[in-house]
C-alpha cells in the first residue's frame, strides 16, 4: 500500500507571520513559504536525506530537569492510558508529567549537503525541522495527528528504499564489532559520541561487542548466528575489517552470508577503505568523516566489492585493499611504533625508510587483464551508482540553509508550528544523559568504558538488551580456538601456489624497491594510490618499482601518492603498473615484510587472484 501525501499549513510567531505550507511526499518535505510581496518561496529536505523522526514532547522531573522522550512512551501521559507493574512504579519513581499546552511535536533528522562558499568545501550540515501540532483542544489528538506524519515519514523512507534490490528493509538490528585499539585508541569516544547519536536519530537498533585481542572479529564472526542482523559494521580501521571479511568467508555457510552488507566508520590510522567508498559514491568525506561513514550505514544501500584471494603455504586469507612487498610494507608495519601519532607516524616513517633505502631479490609473476573497458561480476551495477549521483545544487543548498537559518530565529506558531533549525538539545541531553551513566555504571552492560565485551544500543526502551551473551560468546571463542579450523570459503581458477605459473602469464625477476597490488582508489585517507579502480571492475592493480630507482624519483613517487599523480602515464624502466587478474610473489630471501591489508602475513611466496563482487560494502545513496 503507497503511503499517503500530507498537507498542512503552519504559520510563523514572529512580527511577520509568515505562512508556510508544508508537504511531504516521496521526494521529502517542501516548504512553501509566502513572502510580503505575495510572492512564495520553496525549499525541499529530500528524503535521501533524511535519516529519521520523532513524536517528542519535553517532561520534567521532580528536580525541575527537562527531558526529551518519544511519543509511544510519552502518550501515556495524558491518563488514558496506564501501565500496570514494576515498570510503572519504575517510571513513576522519577518522572511527573506536565503538560503547558496541549501541542505535541514531530521532530525530522536531515543531513543535508552544503557547500561553504569561501573554501569551497563539500559537507553535509545537520538540520532538525520542528512540527509543532496543536490544530486540536487535546493532547491526544494532537499527538495522533504527529503519529500520522511520523509513520508518513517511515513509509516513504520504506518505500524508497524497498524500490532497489540492494537494499535492507525488514528492520533488523546490525551487529557492530569495535577494536578500543584502533587508529589512537579513540574508537570508543568516537563511537559514543559520534556515532550512537545519529544512530538513536534513525531508530537503528543495534549490538555493540567489543573486541578483547587480535583475530577475535575474524573468530566471533565466523561462529556467530547472523540470522537476527542485516548488516556488520566495524567501527576501527582496515585490520579490523579484514578480520571480519575472513570471519564471513571462512563460515560453512558463506554462499549465504557473503551477501550480509559490511559496513566500517573510520577510526583507524589508514582508513582506506572508508575514503574510497566516498571516493566512489560521491560523498564527501573530510571535514566529517565519521559522519559519512555512519549514513551509509542507515542508507540501507550496498554494492557488490571485489575480494582477492591469498594463499599462502599454510593458509588461505581474503583480501580487500591491497597486497604489499617492500617499501610501502616496511612504512606501514614499522611505523607501528609511532600508532599514538595516528595518520603522521607514516609521513615520519616514509622519510626513515627514505633515506635508508632497502631492496629485495625475488621473482613476481602476473596475468594481465586482456579486457580493460569489461568490468567483471556487476560492474553495470557501479557504474550506475556513479551515473546516477544526485547533483550539487548549489543555489538551492544556500536558499534551503539560509531560510532554515531564518527560521531559526523564531518558531513558527499558533494552528500548527514549524521549526527548522541546528537543534542540539536532542543531541546534547542525550550525551549528558551517557554522561552521567558512565560516571557511576563503569562496569554496566551500557558504560562505554565497561570491561565487558558487548554492549547493546539502550537509548530508548524499543532497543533489544540480551544479557549473558558476552560471557557466553567469549566462552564459546575459548573453545573454538582450540580446535582445528576448517577453512570454508570460495576458491579459485589459477593453478596453485606449488605449480608452475602458466605460459600465458609474465615473469619479472631481479631486485625490487617494492611491488604492492591494490584494488581500491585509496590505501589510507591521504593515498590516492588507484584513481581508476572500481569497487567491482575485477581488476588488480599491481604496481613495481624496481632497484635503480634515485631518491628524488622516489620522493616524487611517494609525495604523488596523496593526489595520485604517483604513477607515470607510461610505464618506465623503474615505475610500471599493470592490470592484472592474478599474480605471485616469490622472495628469494628469508626476510622482508609482507602485508594483505595492512596486516602482516607469514613472509614467503605468495599467490593471489581476483574473485569479482564476492561481497557487498554499505554505501552511501
């Protein structure tokens, strides 16, 4: 059933009184604005960008302190409705209900893109717009008016996102993995502060689990039922990704679950992934790169992402980013010394490793890529997303952001009321309320700053709380790590690691600078390391520098990396790259740094190939 468009007008408290008719449809809300000279003006909040809506009405409690509470709780209020129980005497223990008039209030979340005019940055500006319903004598049937636009505004958004196959609609809470380690150890704060408070804007429920030591995602995920979750979000950086990527592919029913959308907020020292989603889609990603991150979580959106396959001697691992040999491994691995300084410890690094320079002896083979302009496994499905990217409009941004500005400066009033504004209240009474949590619940299921390893979203009473789960599932990896892995997950065409590669393959040999394969546009936030790359165009893209190379070459090469002008447009006696769809590095030495994602691997020969669209990424919309 279509959901159905809504009309009202609301006018204005200032000396003007303005009036303003307000629509809402399946494009969002218009706001038609009547000026002095009879003459109307028109901004529209676009439904794409709206995450979420609340019936709010403010209640006090004995000590005089105001609060903000949803409407399914905050319409028993109003005596025609009663609770029986504890939870009644709960509630009535720390809470009155007053009531100065009989309005009650529909606020609406937007992010809404802006572009600032001096520094011609790109952003997306958060923007509350305030219904305020008071055409009735009564609370109640003010507040059934609210409910009406409210459940308006979640079929709409249903109905745009059920309109596209990729999409998640059924309501499912997402299962969030955070390394307290990642980037400079900050990812809980962000995570609190940044993420939870748009999270609780959209009603997204969620379960947090906490990561206790290295490989614990990849062995959570692998064992954990996923049948109550429509999507995995990391909230750290790359490694932890990569675990929960090789979680998902080493279950025995990964046919299945390859197909779970897998998000990541960027809280790591690289990030890479993150910035080429944004890269990709179109979103802007500095200054509010958490913020990006988190609406495409909530977009319900999800595109196909290439996997390489790595096989090792002794192991199989999946692959998202790249593969490393040599100087950018050295960099990326060494510098671990420095974490504390986040992003800088690699500028420090790149120039200790510049100027005591190493090369490897080794042999790299590689089958190139014959078709360039094909893109394998869903590559329509991308360009397609990038096609149809909504347009900046500029003029409209500014109309829209300078009449929300106005607004501001007084609510509109009397039959009915609209207000849009930054409203931080929501936000700021949410984070004081956490606060104040976490000052005395230090040990509780909903302290950030718990020993224990999950945690579950408890903003409001609709949110889900399974307690024991932590200690069960801690026991349960416990047990699975003393037993044998049996490694699932999807193979491929190339002959093996022990087999001779194929005449159809070519054979490098000598001393190498570094090789490093990659198959997203960037390596961390400021390496633009593939312009060209696609997230399922199944193409690897290997780059070679080989011994001979000067140092000022070098410099050019690795300070070209953060506008990816790095790579010369025709390959060079010590600068190539080569698209390819397999390859293998094989080290003559028995020391040296190999990386599969910005992890470590076994040094020694090594083997990958490209396995197209193997899974899907969250995107922005």
């Amino acid at each position: 059933m279509d959901a159905e468009e809504l009309t009202d007008i609301f006018y204005t408290s200032d000396k003007k009184g303005q009036v303003c008719r307000v629509k809402l449809n399946g494009q969002g809300f218009t706001l038609q604005r009547e000026t002095s000279n009879n003459r109307s003006r028109e901004q529209v909040i676009d439904l794409k960008d709206i995450v979420g809506s609340r019936c709010i009405i403010v209640k006090k409690d004995r000590r005089g302190c105001s609060m903000l509470c949803s409407s399914s709780n905050a319409a028993q209020t109003d005596g025609n409705r009663s609770d029986s129980g504890d939870e009644t005497k709960k509630r009535s223990n720390y809470l009155t209900y007053e009531h100065s008039d009989a309005s009650a209030y529909l606020y609406v979340f937007a992010y809404i893109l802006n572009k600032k005019q001096l520094r011609n940055i790109i952003r997306r500006e958060r923007t509350v717009l305030k219904l305020r319903f008071r055409s009735f004598d009564t609370f109640v049937d003010n507040m059934r008016e609210a409910k009406r636009w409210y459940h308006t505004v979640k079929s709409f958004k249903g109905l745009s996102l059920s309109s596209n196959g990729t999409t998640t609609t059924d309501g499912r809470r997402i299962l969030v993995l955070l390394n307290p380690k990642s980037g400079s150890g900050k990812a809980r704060e962000i995570f609190n502060r940044q993420v939870v408070p748009v999270l609780n804007e959209a009603e997204q429920s969620y379960d947090l689990h906490v990561t206790k030591h290295p490989n614990y995602a990849r062995e959570f995920i692998r064992v954990k039922n996923l049948d109550n979750y429509s999507g995995i979000v990391a909230i750290g950086g790359d490694g932890l990704f990569f675990e929960i990527l090789n979680g998902l592919l080493m279950r025995a029913d990964w046919p299945e679950a390859r197909h779970m959308p897998l998000g990541i907020v960027p809280c790591g020292s690289g990030n890479g992934l993150a910035r080429s989603v944004a890269h990709v889609c179109g979103e802007p990603y500095e200054p509010k790169p958490i913020l990006g991150a988190t609406l495409s979580v909530l977009s319900g959106r999800s595109i196909a992402m290439d996997v390489v396959r790595i096989q090792q001697q002794n192991q199989i691992l999946y692959s998202f980013l790249s593969v490393g040999w040599g100087l950018i491994s050295d960099i990326d691995i060494e510098s671990e010394r420095l974490r504390s300084l986040g992003y800088q410890r690699f500028t420090i690094w790149t120039l200790h490793r510049l100027i005591s320079l190493r090369t490897y002896h080794g042999k790299v083979s590689y089958l190139p890529k014959e078709k360039m302009g094909v893109a394998n496994c869903g590559g329509e499905e991308t360009i397609s997303l990038t096609a149809n990217l909504p347009t900046i409009p500029l003029k409209h941004s500014r109309s829209c952001n300078a009449c929300l500005n106005k607004i501001n400066n007084g609510c509109f009033h009397s039959t009915q009321c609209i207000n849009s504004s930054k409203y931080y209240d929501v936000i700021s009474l949410q984070n004081s309320i956490n606060q104040s949590l976490n000052s005395r619940c230090d040990s509780s299921w909903f302290s950030p700053g718990s020993c224990r390893s999950t945690y579950h979203s408890v903003s409001e009473s609709i949110y889900h709380s399974i307690e024991g789960e932590s200690d069960s599932c801690s026991e349960h990896l416990k047990l699975s790590s003393n037993l044998s892995v049996h490694l699932c997950g999807p193979t491929g065409s190339a002959p093996s690691l022990q087999e001779p590669v194929p005449a159809t393959w070519v054979v490098e040999e000598g001393e190498f600078v570094m090789v490093h394969a990659a198959y997203q546009t960037h390596l961390g936030s400021d390496c633009f390391f593939v312009p060209q790359a696609k997230f399922n165009d199944g193409i690897i893209y290997v780059v070679i520098i080989r011994r001979g190379i000067s140092r000022s070459q070098l410099l050019n090469f690795l300070m070209g990396m953060s506008t990816g002008s790095h790579v010369p447009e025709t390959n060079n006696e010590y600068i190539k790259m080569v698209p390819v769809t397999a390859f293998r590095i094989e080290p003559y030495g028995e020391e040296g740094i190999l990386t599969v994602d910005g992890e470590r691997i076994e040094f020694g020969p090594l083997q990958a190939e490209m396995l197209p669209g193997m899974v899907r990424v969250m995107a922005p919309k």
